[in-house]
C-alpha cells in the first residue's frame, strides 16, 4: 500500500509503516522514547504495537480515554511527567490512540521544551482518515473544542488498519462518514465506490481518504480558502454534536453521526442556493441512511441548535459561511444561507 | 535608529516604531485588539502606550508580574479571558512587559485558536536586548523554567529606550550584563565600547546588542551550533541562580547578577583550558566587577551549586558542555571541564 507524501512527512500503511517506523527510530538517536496509550489502547493496541516495534520503550505513559479528558490538565501532568521521566530535547513520543489521544499527545510533544519528536499512529478510522493530515494538535477550553493548540506536524503517521478490529461498528462508522465526506467535496468515483461497494475498512479505501485530504491540505495549509471545504457537514453537524451532548433527552451522537445528519442537511441547501441536482440529493441522503439512523428533531431542538450556530457566528466577524456543494466532487465556500431555508432542510432530512 | 530584521519579523526602536505600529494596525484587520500589561507596566508604561497608539484597544489583559506566575495556569486564565471577550483567529495581542511577560503572551498568542497574531513590546533592558530575539516563548513547569512552550515569532518587536526610566538600576544592569555577553562572544570593539563608556542604556548599544544576538540567531535558527555561544556564562549563572532562589540564606540575585558572575568564573575556565589570556580574563573581571557587587560563595555553597550543575546534566545525555572563550569575542562551545577546575575559578572570583 502506497505511503502518502504531506509537507514534512508521510502517513504509511500497513507493512510498510512498521518497516519506516523501525527505520526511523534506529536512525535517529533517540535519548528516551515514550509511548503514550488510554485504558482502550492499552489494552487493545499496545500488544500489537509492542509486537512489531524493534527497540525498547523507555516509558508507557497513560491518559484516560474521552473528550471531557481534552483538556490543559491533562497535559500538565504529561509534560510533569515527561519531566520526571528525564525526557529531553532528543526525546520522542509516540501517540497510540484515536483523535483525542493524537491531538493532544501532538500538543504536549509540541510544546516540551518547545518542541520535541512524536509519531502517531491512529486505532480509530476517524483518526486514521482525519487526524492523520493537517498537523493540527491540541485540547479544549471548557467546553470549547479545540481553542489551545497549535499546527505542528508529526515525523510520521502509521495507519493500521488491524486496530480497527477492537473498535465496536458504531465507532467505526463514525470515521466512514469522514470518507464519505472526501468522496462528496472532492472525488464523484470515490463516493460512488464507498456508496456501493461496502466494505469501506479496506487499506485502499483509507488510503484514498487520507490521499484526499492531504491534497485539499498541500493546495492550503494555512487555513485560507480551499480547505475549507473540510467543513463540508460540519457548520450544521458540530451544532447538533453541541446540542445532543448538552440535553439529556437526546442520544448522543458520536462525531461521525453528527456530520452525516449536516451533510444531508447542508446537501439541501446546496441542492436550493448552488443547484445540486434533486437526483444528487438525494443520493446523498440515501448514502447515509443506509448506515446512520434517522435522528428525531421537534421544533424545539432545531431552535435550539439554530441557537448554537448563531453562537458560533461570534467566533467568525459575525458570519455563518456554510461549504455547499454544486455537485457531488465539487464543493463551493463562503456561502451564506438564508434563515428560513433551515427548517426546510430539517423537514427534508426527517421526511 | 534602522531597524533589526530578523527571520520573519523586524525590530524597530523609538520613532520607526511608532509608525512600524499604527502602519500594521491599520493595514491588518484585527477583529480584536489585546493590551496584556502586569501591575508594573500597567501604572508606569501603559500611558506611555496609549499616547502614541492610534487605534482603539478592546480589552486590556492583566497578569501579575513575577517569575512565580509563568506557569500554565497563568495562560489558561489569558487563554479564557480571550476566549470570554471573543477573540478570535484574526485578532492581536500586544506584550507589554519584561520577559516574563512576552514569554508568556508569546506562548498565549502562540496557542490561542492554534495561534494568533502578537507584537512585543519589552520594557526592561534585559527583554529588549534578549528576550526580543530569537522566538522563544513559553512558561514554567514548577520550578523548571521555560519547560513549556514554542519557538514562533511575533508580527514585530517595538523597543523604546524610554520605557528604561522606569525600572530601577539594579534592573537595567541586569540587561546590561547580557550586553556585555554580546561583546564578549561576538564582537570586542563592542565590549570595549561597553566598558569604557558607561552609557549602555543609549539607543546605539541597545541596538548593536540587538543586532549581534539576531545574526547569531539567523545563522542556527534550531539551536544546532553557533547559537550555543548564546549560553556563555549561563552554565554556572543559572545554577547560581537557582542556588540562590531556593536557599533562604542567600541574596537573590536577578539573572543578570548571576550570569555576571558565571562569566567571570566561565572566563577561567576559558583561560585554564582554551587559551583566553590572563590579560583579557583580569580584563573581564574588572569590567563585570565594576557594576556588580560581588557575591560571597563559601565551600557549601560552591558544593552545592555543583551539584545542581549535575543535576542539570540529566537533562543533555549526561554531559555538561560549556561556551568558552578563546579571546574577548571569539567563543567556542562543547567543551567539557574537569570537576577540579570548578573550585579554582571560584577561588579566582572571590579573589
């Protein structure tokens, strides 16, 4: 399986990621190498990782799993015990987790004694898809996602797909609406591959996800225009995300789930303001039906997360600018939506 | 007085900076724009600010000062108020302070939103001739200094002489002594210039002392090389720093009163085992002496300052290395000394 070239780095797969990461390590001349895991990886993935590794880990270090452990004091006590450890400038640290644990190992390798070595190697397909490409790291603010961090690239990303046999099927389908994302802003066949052909765990598939992203990523590394097109589903899914996880009468959503009722969503407004055929559309919802329930919203919950977005507008000179799409593989930013085409999304997405 | 360029950024003093300032103000458009002061800068340098500003400030930020406050927690209180008064990515932060604090707000701005723009502003002698260069930001990890943080460099760096009046002489000496440094590692006629003539604090000298650690700094940007020279005196100046923060019995002395003291005792160990003559070494004693009283070290305070040399040691593959010099303005660095010189170069310095 072909490796993919980002900016500073590459993200291998499968035998060819043990064979760089092997490489790698004997190559420089590491002073302590420490391993950071959640109960999960621990236990799960550890093993695997412990198996294929050729020198010796001088330091597993361990982190409670979850979202609400995202945060600045979670850090404090790994750089402490980083410190304690005697880890140094010629230190390495190697993440094993989903996109918590890389996001946040990322950030504390990233500002130890400003700055030192660290690889991740995602288990969740959400992290091995998404995570894998940018070189953004970092923790919560309170409830904030994401407000501390920084953009800081690992010395490699090594995907395996083996990891993903620990991770129950919601879990995994979290990460399949990211892949279903790459295949709507970017790439028609790919969408119509993961749509019909199931089987959306094998390496090529990832792969071609990762070689997505990385490609919208290398045209716009800082942020300023076509990478936004990431954000496809997510204006519209991150609110709902909010919104389930604050009210305890709803089911929380994993990320994934989120994101795939915003895509249906913002596919209707792109089928209203850019034109996306009916036939498209509705593809589209029928793609993500096929794998994500239907989630119920009354009148209530879509005020209230209509609420949320206008929230966010605070963050953003005041705008909400949805990605929309003119076609399935080609997405347009900087679109503004008119309040009243909201509630007929929802009714579309619940009809 | 022309302005210093750096790698990405320049610094301006007195009236290029005012109009470098109000020139970039106008041309960005920052959504917010922040003030972080202490309770020093706040009273004495603030109005100073104010005047010549020509934009309107949204909030002023502050901290209070002292190394006992650059830790993490400390930033995660800046980093809530800018997430309370909607800062967001396109907003600035401008450091008005001592190092402490541009540390600090370096590394606040640094990691904000994965990072947002900030200006400098030192008011100390110290901050303006080194803290000013180089891209070093960052806090504290208990009594670890500068553990946590990044190397970024702010939008620009704004130096006006004007803000010395306020600091007391024990302060501005403290700069001084690193002025002093920049001499002996670099440049002799600057050495010379510095000791026959009194007047460091002239915008001329602030300016070479500026220029000569920026050339330093372009030439090893990550710290592989040269840039070690930076560090002459260091070695022994921070555990005599350390030393005497931590022992009740000893005066305080400010960083640069104890480096003043690790470049005379590092002067010996330069003409003990590189060839610095006697000449320069006497030179060089004098130079410091006559500026900074000298400290008395008894045999259980030079013990125990070793031992905190060794300790430091865990912290570089087991090694210490010391810059020395082969003559005033011609460093050398990665040198190793045998323990039994130490003793003598005290010895030398308290004679």
């Amino acid at each position: 399986m072909e490796s993919v070239k980002s900016q500073s780095y590459e993200v291998h797969i499968n035998e060819l990621a043990k064979a760089a990461l092997n490489q790698h390590v004997a190559q420089n001349k590491y002073s302590k190498i420490f391993l950071l895991v959640d109960e999960n990886t621990k236990l799960h993935c550890k093993p695997l990782f412990l198996d294929m590794f050729e020198s010796a880990i001088d330091a597993v270090l361990e982190i409670p799993s979850g979202e609400e452990h995202k945060h600045i004091h979670t850090c404090l006590q790994l750089w402490e015990q980083l410190s304690r450890l005697d880890g140094d400038r010629k230190s390495l640290l190697i993440n094993l987790g989903g996109g918590v644990l890389t996001d946040m190992g990322g950030f504390v390798a990233s500002t130890f004694k400003r700055g030192i070595d660290f690889i991740n190697i995602p288990t969740t397909l959400l992290s091995m898809v998404d995570a894998s490409i940018g070189g953004k790291t970092g923790v919560d603010l309170g409830s904030l996602k994401n407000q501390i961090g920084v953009i800081n690239q690992p010395q490699m990303v090594l995907v395996f797909p083996e990891f993903l046999k620990t991770l129950d099927e919601r879990q995994t389908k979290s990460g399949y609406a990211e892949m279903l994302k790459h295949g709507l802003i970017q790439d028609k066949a790919y969408w119509n591959d993961l749509t019909e052909n199931q089987n959306f765990t094998d390496p090529a598939c990832i792969q071609k996800s990762i070689a997505i992203k990385n490609e919208v990523v290398l045209q716009d590394p800082t942020e300023q225009g076509l990478r936004k097109i990431l954000n496809f589903g997510h204006t519209l899914g991150h609110a709902i995300e909010s919104y389930c996880l604050d009210n305890p009468n709803k089911r929380t959503l994993l990320h994934g789930e989120a994101i795939a009722v915003g895509m249906i969503l913002e596919g209707y407004l792109s089928h209203e303001l850019r034109g996306l055929s009916r036939l498209a559309l509705d593809d589209i919802k029928k793609g993500f039906l096929a794998h994500f329930d239907r989630v119920d919203f009354n009148e209530e919950d879509i005020d209230a997360i209509l609420q949320l977005l206008k929230y966010d507008k605070k963050n953003s000179h005041g705008n909400v600018n949805f990605v929309l799409l003119q076609a399935i593989g080609t997405a347009v930013t900087d679109i503004k939506v008119p309040e009243e085409l909201f509630p007929k999304a929802f009714a579309y997405y619940e009809e």
